[in-house]
C-alpha cells in the first residue's frame, strides 16, 4: 500500500482534476485494499507495525 502521504497526493490530484466518479472510485479501492491489508496481517498474526515487506 503507498504512504499514507502519496495516497493522500493521488486524491489531492484526482479532486483537482478528475471527475467525482474517478475520486470516489479511488477512495473505494484504496479503502479495500487498506482493509485486505488488516484482514491478511489479521490471519497471519501480524500487529499493524510488524508488516514483513
């Protein structure tokens, strides 16, 4: 997942340029793949801050 940072650039581009359906489509993916993130480090045990990169 990127930085918290560089996500918050992508909307910051796509909410001064793109169309709303391109801002809500970014903000529903990247809330999945937040949330596939939790549930996979839920399933191998890992806490938030002991991701294996």
């Amino acid at each position: 997942m990127p930085s918290s940072d560089s996500a918050a650039s992508e909307l910051a581009q796509l909410q001064g340029r793109g169309t709303a359906g391109e801002l809500i489509a970014e903000l529903v993916r990247q809330g999945l793949k937040g949330l596939n993130e939790v549930e996979a480090a839920a399933a191998i045990g890992a806490d938030h801050h002991k991701h294996i990169v």
